[in-house]
C-alpha cells in the first residue's frame, strides 16, 4: 500500500521501482535497523558528561567544532561496531528475505538453507550453506566483540537533561530531521492501519487469528522465562571470576554467554534438524524444539540485559555480602527486589524476540500449528494481503500491549546542578 504498484508513494519512486527484489529488501532492512543505531548512538550520547558541554559553551565553540572535538571522538568507537552488527543482522536476515525476495537473483545464504532443506530436501547443500553462514557470521562477531563490548543491549543510561541551546536555524534543521524519520518510520504502520481498515472487520474471520496468537504467546513466554533463568545462571561464574580476578575467564565464560550470537539461529535449527532427523518424530515435538532454539536465541540478549545490573550490585553490596556469609537462597533474596525492574524488562525483551521468530518456526514448525508471524507470511504468500495487514495489526497491537504490561517508564535522570 506504501511502495507497491499501487502504493501512495509510487509518483515519487524512480522508475523500474519494484518491491519485490532487492529494491524491497534493503528498504525493509533500513526500516528495521534505524531504531537500533539511533538508540545505539543515543547511548553515547548519554556517556558525554556535563562538564565537556559547558567547557565548550564557555569557549563558544561552534556546532561544527562541538562535532569533531566533543561528539566525533564519543561516536568513533562505536561507529564501526554499529556498521558490523548492521551487517550481521541484514547477513542473517531470513523472515524479510522470505517476503520479498522475488527470485533467486535476491536471495540470502538463510533462505537458500531453507529452500535447500525444505523443498528440495539436501542436507549436504544445507549443511555446506550452513557453514558458509556461520563462517563468515560468526566470525565477525568475534572480531566486533574482541574490539568492544555488547553495551547496545544493555539498559539505557541515565542522560543528562543539560545541553548547550542550537541555534535559530540549527534548531529548525534539528527539528525537520526529526519529523522527516518520524514521518518516515511511522508511514508504513498508518498504511498497514488503512489497509487493515478497508476490511470488512464484522466479518473478517478472527477466530482464525485465536490460536496463532495463543500459540505464540506461549512459545515466546515459555522462551523468554527460560532464556532469564538461564541468563542469570550464565553470569554467576563470570560474577566470581570479576571478583576472583580472573579476566581472561571472565571473558571466556562472557562469550559461551552470548555463543548464539555466533551461530545464527537458522545454523543451529539446521544442525540440530539434522542430527534429530533419524532420531525422533520431528513432527511430534517440533514445537518444543521451537521453544528450545528460541531460548538459545534469546539467551544473548538476556545476558545483556542483566549484566550490567548485576555488576552494579556486586559493586555496591557482593563485598557486604560475603562478609555476613549469606547462604545462596538469603543472597537471591536481597538480589531479587534489586534485580525486578530489570528482570522484567529482559523477559519483555525475549519474549518480543520470540514471539517474532519466523526462522525456528519454518524449520520445526507444524503447519496445523502456527504461530501469527507465520500466518501473516502465509497471508502474504498467497496474496492475501488484507488479512495479512490485519494479523499484522493484531499483531503490532499484541507487541504494543506487552510493552505497556511489562515495561514500566522511569523518570528521566534530573540533574542537581542549579547554575
């Protein structure tokens, strides 16, 4: 309804514009990763200290010295790690790909695993693609996490409130640019609402909806209680080994923490499809193994999530601790009301995250039992494209709702400085 044939913003595309091929994919993936890198660069934002902004007013530096003195040498750092985890997350794309490809001249090594697996059923082409994907992925991500740290997953920052004041025409270019990627980002969810509203909505069919929608808020919160449990599991032994000392297993044990980061989940669905495959009925417990991989998927994201606040706390209170000789269940009783905001907001991050899953389920899913991503591909697959836009919206609803349930809005951090 936005960039398709028919779309509103067809006039102003370029000719030979179509949605389905390459055009369609790198347009789908800037919407997608926009929100993380500007989270991403907000976060170093927040680390430039109060001090440097008035140091630089007080020397009236201009907005472009402000750049490269101030912001430039904070964004460096981070810039080319962002570039990397982009990268991967386009290499590892697969629901997008799917939707979109248009042929095998816009195809991903992910989608090429599937249609290897699952249509033409050779798992030595599957296994080879397999490789290749985990090669060149998970080699990266070694190299961006040997060069820097997972903080974009981390919580946000407390961010300081004082800023030196743009000027007139500054601040009107600031603030077209805002509206220009909100407009931008906003789009695509107000056309997927008008299309979902030419619907005949009394008729439309919604008990078809009740069961993907069950299903998948069953396997994503089965995932994501998991994932915490297991999470917070993980970074004992690298809790002990900061306190021991031991930096080289403190890294160790950080990164078997985030190893799924490395493997990507449709490496992994592939290699245990196929050492299940003559073992058991894949069909029969295939759903399990979807909550499985979406576990192991979301277990990295968890640990993030977690870490930081768990470091926190052992820097304020772990010495304490130790001396009062508090037996393991005392110490998680003191650690768990210190720990809830953030437990909560890394069980909303997984289950987010695993009620999205396409990938797992294409692998291991039953097609009697399907979640609603899935529905809305099958919609989309066969044209279907207004009860596609209406299970979307049930399912952005979905998504919106569980946010609103489990994340709770903190103050912003207020400064005490009355100058």
């Amino acid at each position: 309804m936005l960039f398709g044939r028919s779309g509103w913003l067809l006039p102003v595309l370029p000719d030979g514009w179509n949605l389905y091929g390459l055009h369609g994919i790198l347009l789908a993936h800037i919407y997608l990763n926009m929100p993380f890198a500007i989270r991403m660069l907000r976060q170093q934002y927040n680390n430039i200290p109060d001090p440097a902004w008035r140091l630089a007013q007080q020397l009236k530096l201009s907005a472009w010295q402000r750049f490269t003195c101030i912001e430039l040498p904070v964004l460096r750092p981070v810039l080319v790690m962002l570039l990397g985890f982009v990268f991967i997350l386009c290499f590892n794309s697969f629901a997008v790909v799917l939707a979109l490809g248009g042929g095998p001249q816009a195809t991903t090594l992910e989608v090429a695993i599937y249609q290897a697996l699952k249509y033409d059923f050779n798992i030595p082409e599957a296994l080879s693609l397999a490789w290749t994907q985990l090669v060149i992925a998970g080699g990266l991500f070694v190299v961006l996490y040997r060069k820097g740290s997972g903080g974009w997953l981390s919580v946000d920052l407390p961010a300081s409130l004082w800023r030196p004041k743009p000027g007139r025409w500054a601040s009107r270019l600031y603030r077209c640019g805002y509206i220009s990627v909100w407009v931008f980002l906003t789009l695509p969810l107000i056309s997927l609402a008008f299309q979902a509203a030419r619907n005949d909505l009394l008729s439309f069919d919604y008990l078809a909806l009740l069961q993907p929608v069950l299903l998948s808020v069953l396997l994503g919160g089965t995932a994501a209680t998991l994932a915490v449990v297991i999470g917070y599991l993980l970074l004992l032994p690298v809790r002990e080994a900061r306190y021991r000392g031991m930096t080289r297993r403190q890294w160790l044990v950080e990164w078997l923490a985030t190893h799924a980061l490395i493997a990507p989940a449709m490496v992994t669905s592939v290699g245990l499809y196929v050492l299940l495959l003559p073992r058991i009925d894949l069909d029969g417990y295939g759903l399990g193994l979807v909550a499985l991989l979406n576990t192991l998927a979301v277990v990295p994201f968890v640990v993030q999530q977690l870490r930081p606040r768990l470091l926190q706390y052992d820097a304020q209170y772990d010495l304490l601790v130790r001396n009062l000789k508090f037996s393991p269940l005392m110490r998680l009783r003191v650690e768990l009301p210190y720990m809830q905001q953030v437990l909560i907001n890394a069980f909303a991050l997984g289950l987010l995250l695993a009620i999205g899953d396409v990938s797992v389920f294409a692998i291991f899913g039953h097609q009697e039992f399907i979640t609603l991503p899935w529905l809305i591909y099958s919609y989309a697959g066969t044209y279907r494209m207004d009860e596609a836009a209406l299970a979307s919206l049930v399912l952005l609803l979905m998504c919106a709702g569980l946010m609103k349930l489990f994340v709770v809005q903190k103050l912003p951090y207020k400064s005490t400085d009355k100058r």
